[in-house]
C-alpha cells in the first residue's frame, strides 16, 4: 500500500496518483566493452546539486554498458534516492549501474526531472522503502511500482517553467528575497511548494 496521497493542503483538481512504471520505460541499446568506440561521451557520474551528467575525460570501458539517445531521462540505479536523475542532451553512454528511459505522452520530461530529485519525492521514497526494504539497485521493477503525484500536462508545463532558473528569479521577487540563488534553491528542491504558487497566481 503506498504512503503517498494527494495533500489536503493541494486538493487539485485533475490530479491523479499513478505509479511510475506508467511514465516511463526502458529504452536503450546494450553495448560490449569490446564493441564501445569511444564516439560517445561515457558517463561519470550524475551530479547530486545540478541533476546535469558529469562525463568522464576519456571515453573508455572495461565493462559492458547501455547506449541511448537524446530526451531521455537517465537514472542513477545505486544513487536514485539521492537525486541520481538528469536528461540526456546527446547519444550518452553509460555503466549498467545507470539506466534509460523514454517518458510517455502523458508526462513533461522536464516535470519527472523535477519531481523525482524535488526533497518531496526523496523524503517520501525514504518512508517507503522502510516499507517495502531497498534493494541495491533501484531498478525498473523496483521502482516501476513507486507512486507520483501528476497534474494534467499543461499544468506540468507551467509547473516547469515556474522551476526554471528565469522565472525563479521572478519568484524570488515577489516574495522580496534578499538572496535569489538561495530562493532559486528552495523553489528547485520544493516541487509541492512551486505548485502551490503556480495555483495562488495563475491567471
């Protein structure tokens, strides 16, 4: 039985709660050590601050790994609770440690990227798994069963661009921040409460 419910707090209408595994799935080539070329970056390692891949210096592998394209979203099997998640901007490489997966019709990418490294979501997996027990690795029929809150998409949308590094900006101005990079923090890691300002000042 999942923990999650939709806040009393939000009471937004349109919203449901579905569970991960209807938003994404597996989409990726595997390689052999032996047939990596080297043509494409090598993943290092996800950035925990940023959510942007870090790639390694040099293209190479001694272990067998997956290949996959631009727009998909990339996840950290051992770091998923600790925000291990970004989106690939070109063909990327990477160990089977790391998984990737193409997004439905239903959900903005950019939405996921969010919600999945937002304090929100990690606090809740953590409930969760003292639940269900943690594997080593978060993989797909792990967390294909995890529960997400999703507005209908153009909400998704707005929710984004709010998020956005511009109009957090603007956030931080109206709610007189004296510090913008510290406001533009809060807002990126606090998915519930740039949804709750989305709904207050939306036109």
């Amino acid at each position: 039985m999942s923990l999650l419910t939709i806040p009393k707090k939000l009471n937004f209408e349109g919203w449901r709660i579905v569970r991960l595994g209807e938003l994404i799935f597996p989409d990726r080539e595997k390689i052999k050590a032996t047939e990596y070329s080297g043509e494409h970056k090598f993943v290092k390692k996800i950035s925990f601050s940023s959510g942007k891949i870090v790639f390694r210096e040099k293209n190479q592998t001694k272990t067998d790994a997956y290949k996959s394209t631009k727009g998909h979203l990339l996840i950290s099997n051992i770091a998923f609770n600790q925000g291990g998640v970004a989106i690939t901007t070109e063909t990327t490489v990477a160990t089977t440690h790391y998984d990737f997966y193409k997004t439905t019709a239903n959900v903005d990418i950019l939405y996921l990227w969010h919600y999945l490294r937002s304090d929100f979501f990690r606090a809740l997996f953590s409930e969760e798994i003292k639940y269900t027990g943690y594997r080593k690795e978060a993989k797909y029929n792990f967390i294909k069963d995890l529960k997400i809150l999703l507005p209908p998409l153009n909400e998704q949308k707005s929710i984004v661009y709010i998020l956005s590094s511009h109009q957090s900006v603007i956030v931080a101005r109206r709610f007189r921040s004296a510090r913008t990079s510290c406001k533009r923090k809060y807002w990126t890691k606090n998915l519930v409460n740039a949804v709750s300002f989305y709904r207050r000042n939306k036109t």
